[in-house]
C-alpha cells in the first residue's frame, strides 16, 4: 500500500486533497505527452547523426583518395599555400532554434573566397579541396546533431523522472491517502449515527418512565 500523505483528517483537506490530484494527474498527462514528443526527436535526431556519421566516413575515404591523388602531383609547398590561400576568412557562427521545447545549437559555416590562379594547381588539388570543402559542411552538421541529443537525453530524462514521480509516488499516495480520509469520515458519520440512536432511545425511555411515574 502507498504511503499516506501527513494530512489533517478534515473534510477541508479532503477537498484540497482531491484539487491537488486533479491537477497531478493533469500535469502528469502533459508531462507523458512531452516525453513521447521528446523521446520520438531524440530517436529521429540519433539516426539522422548514424546516417551522417556513416556518410562523413565514406566521404572521408574520397577524399583522403583526392588528397594522395593531388599529392602526387603537387609539392608540399603547393599543397599548403593552396590550403592556406583559398579563403580571406572563415568562421562559425553560432545561434539556438526551439527542438520540442528546448533550445538546441545551430552552427553555420561563413567563408570568404579568395581569388586565386587557378591554373597555378593541379586539377587533382582543386579537386581535394572541393571534397574536404563538402565534408566541413557535413562535419559542422554532425556537431550541431551531437550537442542536440546530449541536451534533448538530458532533458528526456529530467521529464520521465517526473512522469516516475507523478505515476508511482505522489499520485498512488494522493489516491491512498483520499480513501483512508473517506473511509475515516464514513467511519465517523455511523459513530455519530449510532450515538444518536442512542441517545434517542435513551431519551424514550427516560420519557416513558417519566409518563408511568
């Protein structure tokens, strides 16, 4: 049986009793369905950062193969002043959107393009650097999906210790401690009634001996 609530046995308690477990059961329904909702983007968001996770890889294999294809027509020197000149500036910039009520990361990748002579490098160069210009994106992706679904596991597991609170602690000892007030009450009102009778019966007979006397 649940723990009983500390409660004084009053019909005024026994009314704020029932408003307090209408209104858990309320906020534990809201609380279910914001876990369900929550639960169903953290899975969504886990297999979209798998299926980049597994694309990321079989890019990086391309491009690793584009790499050693340009180094073998490149020197060093070239395939770091090509790495090196290509941008004026690069950044991330970094902002939150709403994911079922949470704030998640949002990351996005600015560069600036610099001029260069393109005749200068080998086409194998160009080509490595287009494939690694690709995966940055996919990487910056996988970054944002990773940080979402350590906060969304977070909160997915702040709500169901809630849900577990409302379901198996508070509301079961609401409910127990609700009919153990009813059952004290009812328990009072035959006392009562039995003392009345008898004390009506009592009155009947002081009554009747008072008419014989």
């Amino acid at each position: 049986m649940p723990q009983l609530l500390r409660v004084r046995p009053t019909k005024i308690e026994l009314i704020r009793l029932r408003r307090r477990l209408k209104t858990a059961k309320r906020l534990h329904k809201v609380l279910k369905d914001r876990l369900i909702i929550l639960s169903q983007e953290l899975i969504d968001t886990v297999k979209e950062a798998a299926d980049l996770r597994e694309r990321i890889h079989k890019k990086l294999i391309q491009c690793l193969t584009r790499y050693i294809d340009a180094a073998a027509s490149s020197t060093a020197a070239e395939i770091e002043e090509y790495a090196t000149s290509r941008y004026e500036e690069a950044s991330v910039v970094l902002g939150t959107r709403a994911v079922a009520g949470i704030r998640v990361p949002v990351a996005e990748l600015e560069r600036v393009e610099r001029r260069i002579a393109a005749e200068r490098f080998s086409a194998a160069l160009i080509k490595a650097g287009a494939c690694f210009d690709e995966i940055m994106e996919d990487v910056l992706r996988l970054g944002e999906l990773e940080a979402s679904i350590a906060l969304m596991g977070k909160e997915v597991s702040r709500v169901k210790r809630r849900v577990n609170a409302l379901e198996n602690i508070l509301i079961p000892r609401m409910e127990a401690t609700i009919r153990y007030l009813r059952m004290k009450f009812e328990e009072r009102e035959r006392e009562d009634k039995m003392r009345l009778k008898k004390v009506k019966e009592l009155l009947q007979k002081r009554a009747g001996s008072s008419e014989g006397g």
